[in-house]
C-alpha cells in the first residue's frame, strides 16, 4: 500500500518491514529499547537497506562496483 502510493507520487520507497520483522538483530534492538524506537544496531539496519536498494538512482548517480 505503502509502496504503491510512492509510485504514483514518483517517490522512492524502501520496504523497512517485510525485512526486518523476523531479523534477529532487530527484535533485539527493539525488545531492548522503549519498543518506540531502535537503538543502534536497528538504525544501522535501516541505514543498510536504504543504502542496497535504491539510494543510488535517488541521488542520480551511478552504483559504486563491488
């Protein structure tokens, strides 16, 4: 739903939950937080599926080789 609304808008959109509902890190960070918001590991978490999805293409530059 999310990310058919950012289609028609023309935005990015980057799925945080499907990934990260089972992750094992994630649950942790959670369940050791106020279960608001992640610590840490739960925003470097974030930070690396924005950067390995579309980041690249938003910026308009071209993807670094590996």
């Amino acid at each position: 739903m999310c990310e058919d609304a950012a289609s028609r808008r023309g935005v990015g959109y980057v799925d945080m939950y499907g990934p990260l509902v089972r992750h094992e890190q994630w649950a942790a960070d959670m369940a050791t937080g106020d279960d608001a918001l992640p610590r840490q590991a739960g925003y470097g978490l974030m930070a690396w599926l924005v950067l390995h999805s579309r980041w690249h293409s938003w910026l308009g530059i071209e993807q670094p080789a590996v």
